[in-house]
C-alpha cells in the first residue's frame, strides 16, 4: 500500500490530535481518519476512484481545524 497524502489537525496531544490520509493499493483507494495519534482510533473507508476518495478527504476537512499537508519524503531523503 502507498500512503499519497497525509493532512494533520495541527494539534498535539491524544485527545485533539486528528489525522488524515489516502492510500492506494492498485485500483483500490483507502481513507483513513484517525483521532488520538498514533495509538488512536481509525475509521477506514474505501473507494474504487481517487476522486471518490478525495470527496471524502474534502468532507473529513471541513471545520475549525487548521488542517495542513504533511507531504510523505521521497524515497532516499
């Protein structure tokens, strides 16, 4: 599975950290939304498009958060 993108809620700490992120393995694309950090609870959902996917990322966005990208590093940085 590669991970293409990764927004963070720009908060620190278990109870208000939140995550985001799109895979894609093949055909398939996989979101994930995660609250809590690493250790935290994740909702997974799955698509058969990445645009399908991207709506989903778009709805997950939406609200008071100071959403950012955390781009994954290319290979070998």
């Amino acid at each position: 599975m590669e991970q293409r993108k990764h927004w963070w809620n720009g908060k620190w700490g278990r109870a208000v950290r939140k995550d985001v992120y799109l895979r894609t393995n093949g055909d398939q694309w996989y979101v994930e939304q995660r609250a809590g950090g690493a250790d935290g609870v994740s909702h997974f959902f799955e698509y058969d498009s990445e645009d399908a996917a991207l709506d989903t990322v778009r709805a997950l966005l939406v609200g008071a958060d100071d959403w950012r990208e955390l781009s994954p590093r290319p290979p070998g940085v």
